[in-house]
C-alpha cells in the first residue's frame, strides 16, 4: 500500500496549486472564457477536480462510474468551495483504494488498464488541464500565478 500513499502524496502536490488558483481574486476570471466553445476558468476548475473522483469511483467499483454530481455554480466562491468539497471526497476514496484494487483490468475509454495506470493517467489527465488554467489566467490578465506544483 506504500506505492497509493506515494501516488496520494503527489497527487495533493498538484490539488494544493488547483487550490491556490481558485483563490485567485481577478474580477470576472471565474467566467472567463478564453475562446468560443472553450470552457469557463471555473468549468475547467470543477472538470479537473470532478474527474480524479470520477476515475476513483472507477478503480474501487471495478468499471467505468460516470460523475456522480453536476454541481451548479455562479461565483467563483462556489468554484472554491466545490473544488474543496472534491478534493476532501476524493482524498478520502483514493485512502479506501486496496492493492487488489489497483491490480484489477479494468475496461476504460475501448482498452483495458489495471487500476495503478487508471489512477496515473487521471494525474495526467489533472496535470494537463491545471496547465491549462495557467494559460487561461495569464490570458485573462493575472500576473502572478503560483508554482506549477
């Protein structure tokens, strides 16, 4: 179980900076919207926190579990506030995760991977969109952002 509190550990290195850019106080940044069809700043927020739960829920059901909760949302006080929801549910079910867990096939997205590379591949899946945010936030006008981690 050493290799899931390693994997817990880096994890929250990269859910701490989330964190840090949702309290980012640049008027209208929660509703910015950077190009036509793009997500909002907040949307992108909630999307990388919603789906680490979502690939969790997966990893201990053993299948693809859909996100349990569309969560509505005005402020980026709501964004705040619903991302620290996730991370403290998330954190919680990604503890519960057995070793046997992570060794499980499981089939995901038309190919099957054992629960250990669902769980990598949903970090890289958070990593990419938190860079993401960087960019919408620089382009939104914020000069300074935190560590990438």
């Amino acid at each position: 179980m050493l290799e899931m509190q390693s994997f817990i550990q880096h994890w929250n290195t990269h859910r701490e900076v989330l964190h840090k850019l949702v309290e980012l106080n640049q008027e209208g940044l929660a509703e910015f919207i950077p190009w036509d069809g793009s997500m909002s700043y907040g949307e992108l927020a909630l999307h990388i926190a919603g789906a680490m739960e979502m690939f969790a829920n997966t990893v201990v059901r053993g299948e693809f579990t859909p996100p349990q909760a569309n969560h509505e949302w005005t402020t980026m006080e709501d964004v705040r506030n619903l991302v620290h929801r996730y991370t403290e549910s998330t954190s919680s079910l990604l503890a519960s995760i057995t070793e046997e867990q992570l060794q499980q096939e499981i089939a995901l997205f038309g190919q099957k991977a054992p629960g250990f590379a669902i769980l990598t591949r949903a970090l890289d899946h958070e990593i990419h969109h938190k860079g993401q945010l960087f960019t919408f936030a620089r382009v939104a006008g914020v000069s300074e952002l935190p560590f990438f981690m």
